[in-house]
C-alpha cells in the first residue's frame, strides 16, 4: 500500500480569498490520490464547501498577518492566525510533507524560523527556481523574505541554494553567481564587495563570480545569491517584462491580422514563462518543504504547488 | 544661419573599440549638419580615420579608466584621461551641447561632478528613458552611478526625474514612484523605509507609493527612483528579459516553420525595447548633456546618443 501523505493548506491570505485557496485543495484532492490535506483558516467557511471528510482535516484559525502588521509581533499578541498555525501544524504532524500558503512572506518566515528550523538551524531563505535560457533552472536566492542582509547571509543562501540544486537537480557542483551591477568583481554595492571574497573562498561553494542583470535568467550559473530586496526586482521585474511582452505580442497579431500565430506564440512563451502557477516559492532551509505561492494564487496556483511537493517527494525535479 | 553646436565624443572605453567610436562620429557628421565633433582619445589613431577635419577636433589623452580603477583615484593620478579632459572639453566650449562617452560610468560621474554641476550643485544621477506600457516613457533614476545611496539622495532622484519629465515631455506634474519589493507604504528595505515619508511630505513631487517589480515599466508612473543597484537590475533585468523572449519567438518560428512573421514580431518588439541603441544614460542634473553609452556600444549607438542630443538641443522629447 501507498504511503499517505499530508499537505497543509493555509487558507488565508490570498487576495483572491479563501475560497479560491479551498477551490485548489479540492483540485489537489482530485489529482494526487495519495495526497490527504489540512486546511487552516475560518472553519465555518471550509466545511460549508463538502470536501471529502475522510481526505481532510480542519483547524479553525481565523486571523491573519496583513501586509500592514509586523509578523514578529502578530507571533505573539494574536492567538490565532492561519499561517502560523499551519506551520505549527506541519511541524507536529508526521504524515505531513509540507505546507502551502498565499499569505505574507514574513509571517511564513517566523512561522517557519519557530517550527520548521533543519538540523543547522540556519536562517532559512525564499527561493524561486526560474526557467534560464539553457533549458535548465537557475535557484534565485532570497527573493524577498530576508529584505536586508548581511554578507554572512549571502554566503547561507549560496549554501542552501547549492544544496537544493544538488539534491533536485543532480547537479554535482552547481555554478553560484553573485547578482551585482555589473560581472567584474570589482562591480557591487557595499554588500556584494564585501560578500564576494567571502563566497570566492568559501569551501563546498563553486563560485563563478559575479551576475549582472541582463545574465540573471542567462543560465551561466546554477544558483544565483541575492539580497532578498534586489532578488524581488529580479523575480519580479522578469516576470512584468514577459507580460508586457506577451501583451505586445497580442497587440501585434490584432493589429496585422495574425491574430492565430501570435496566440500560438503567446501560449509557446507562457508554457515557460508562467510565472503566475510556476512562480512558487521555496523556502529553503526548512526541515520541511515550504511552498509560498503569490497572493494573487488562484485555485490553479496551489494545485500546481502541491504538483511541485508531490514531485519533490518522489524524488523528480521542480516542474515535472 | 543656423547654429552651429558642437558635440564631444569619448572614443575610448568601448569594448568595441575606439575604432567603433569613430565610426560613430562620422555617423553623426554624416547625419547632422549643424554638429561638429570634439574626439577625445588617440590623437593619431583618430587622424589616420579622416573625418573632415574642418568639423573636427582632436584632443589627445590616451588613458583610461578601467573598470578595476577608482574613479577617484584615476581623476588625481592620471594626467590624459580621455573621459575626464572630454568632460573639461565640454564645460569650457561654448558651443559644446554635450558629451557622449562609452566608458566606465563611475569616472563620467566623478567628470560631471568636477566640471559641470549646475547651480544648484546636485550630485547627478544616471536615468534611462525607458518604454512603458502605456505608450509613453518612464524615467527611471538611478540606473548605476550612484550604487549604495541614503535617503535624502533618493529624494533628489525624484526632483531630478520632475524636472526632466516635466522639461522634456511637458508632463506638468510627473508622477514619482519608489521602487520597491511591494506597493504597500509598509514594504520595502531600509532605505525604502526611510525614504517614502520623506517623499510623501516633499514639496514639488507628486509622490504616488511603493512601485513593485511586476510594474516597474507598466507607466503607472513617470519617474521611477531606485537606488543605483536596484536601478541597475531593473534597467538590465528588463534588457535580459526581452533579448531571452526574442530569442524564443525566433527559436519558436524556426521549428514551426513560421520564421517570416515571428522575423515580424521580433522586429516589431525589438523597436520598442531595443535597449542596445535606445538605452543611453543621461546623467540628470549636469549643466550640460551628459550622455552614457553602454560599454558595448558601437557606431549605431553613438549615432543613435547624438540624435538624442539634437533632439533635446531642438526641444523635442527623448526619441523623435
């Protein structure tokens, strides 16, 4: 017999609001047979949607962290808010392989700093695995949950982006960049010129140097380090270019009556380029898998989330 | 009769060469009546060219200032700097307009601040005049001069970009947002921190919040202020992404056999966002034109810097 196992959902958070988080607790539900789910959030509201009671499991946590809240200090005055317990929950619970939320980044990250540290207890970090140009997948590490850092930091994101790519990807000595302003190593703010030597001597670190911007999603390095502040502008500004450019692309086939082969196109880059139900983060570090979806997940989103633990779990690659 | 204006161009510092900056040049006689050249560089390589020489001047400094100088450094130690005594060229003749150089943007910044601060003695800044999606411009400021800034430096970003928006595109009150890693006023690093109270409260910006990744060149505002690394990614993120989309239209037309309209839709694109001779810098705040050119620039970009010159000198916008 297959071994169950269990997902836990937080609820909460999405702009999209819960019902479109549980919408894609039943699509995972309908797609992976062996995957049974928790949902964390208002419980009212989850049991009027009929999921199947033998697959699921409610804990009734109603509060949530606002982008306008601290998350340090919502750990401690509120007693019941989604994310956290989610993370508690995902903690105590063996058959669990995993949390999933849509909610606010730094709440995922004390939830998790408090739960879900590893062995090391390193200060884990928010990745998101993008598609590079050589077909492969470059690991770009923080993308937005520790905003300023300290080059002892850069140098944990180098090691826990490496271990990731070793593990998932099989790449034996992934190829670490250093996102700066420019590729010599001269180039950088005061934080990449101080975390450059550092990087170049560190040992189990296969440094090549440092990245600019026109090279992140290049594919000359396997795992590029980042200030979680500056690997949001990469995240996040990759992601409007490929919009803009897909919304050119429509405008184009409109106007010149090419309108089917630029649908085509559109759906060709899309496939890669997806960043709405690709774009997950991981949080690595964690001593289980972390999943931060955008808050504009719909029920899509979380179902090709739980598509990446399930992969992850069997021992596949990211996207598979 | 019209007046003749003068342009002074830095042949060295390309890593295309100085020969590509020559050639260049003789673009921008060719095209331009009313514009004489300064060149600064190797006086005898810039002979053996044979430009008309009654619409040339030749000064000679061979040196330059590399990428693993000082900038600072090199201003006090070395004698026959081109970008420096282009710089000193410019502010002295008065018939200068401006001067274009392909070189390190550090020592162009160090150049603008010896010998051609306006009266108001602002630090300059490096902008680019960026397509947006709403049909218009975006002036993004900093884009790398300035990498490590504070608060109060962001805060004459923002004047910068007012004025020149409001100069050269006649937007009576230009729209000013800060980039950040989320559009709430809760997000961002430190300094964005510091810095939104500051421009909230500032007399003469029309401050409208955070501006986060995804949006960065959508146009929901007219002036962007970044610190200069984040800048930098935005503006080299932006390029990175279109070069990688173009690439895949291509790649996608090959294997589908419909190369002629993805030929079409690559141009159509690359017309907007061809950052290669559209992204010359401007350093706002100068007294005078100060224009960077990418370091791989060729004969078609400075010709392209020279356009822009005499469109600003004929009180047109940007790209006419």
């Amino acid at each position: 017999m297959e071994n169950k196992h269990t997902i836990v959902i937080d609820t909460l958070g999405s702009d999209k609001g819960p019902e479109a988080i549980i919408e894609g607790a039943k699509m995972v539900l309908d797609e992976f047979e062996n995957i049974n789910v928790t949902l964390v959030g208002d419980e009212e509201l989850i049991k009027s949607k009929n999921l199947p009671s033998e697959r699921i499991k409610i804990i009734h946590a109603p509060e949530t962290v606002t982008n306008y809240d601290s998350p340090v200090e919502a750990f401690y005055k509120k007693a019941n808010v989604s994310v956290f317990k989610a993370v508690e929950e995902c903690a105590k619970d063996d058959s669990a392989i995993g949390i999933i939320s849509a909610g606010n980044t730094g709440a995922l990250l004390v939830g998790t700093l408090r739960y879900l540290l590893n062995e090391k207890r390193t200060r884990p970090a928010l990745a998101a695995i993008l598609p590079n140009m050589q077909h492969g997948f470059t690991c770009l590490v923080d993308t937005g949950a520790s905003i300023d850092c300290g080059p002892s930091q850069l140098v944990e994101f180098a090691h826990l982006g490496t271990d990731f790519m070793r593990k998932l990807y099989k790449i034996e000595s992934p190829r670490v960049g250093l996102l700066s302003n420019g590729s010599e190593p001269t180039k950088g703010n005061h934080l990449v010129k101080e975390t450059y030597p550092l990087l170049a001597k560190e040992e189990g670190i296969n440094f090549i140097g440092n990245i600019e911007g026109t090279q992140a999603l290049s594919g000359k390095c396997d795992v590029l380090v980042a200030e979680g502040f500056a690997g949001n502008q990469v995240l996040k500004n990759s992601e409007g270019m490929a919009i803009n450019l897909i919304t050119e692309i429509i405008k184009f086939g409109k106007k010149t009556g090419n309108e089917e082969i630029t649908k085509q196109i559109a759906g060709y880059i899309m496939k890669t380029y997806d960043f709405e139900s690709l774009g997950a983060g991981i949080m690595l570090g964690a001593r289980k898998l972390v999943m931060k979806c955008r808050g504009s997940s719909g029920p899509v989103a979380i179902k090709n989330t739980a598509k990446i633990l399930a992969n992850i779990i069997a021992n596949k690659t990211f996207y598979e």
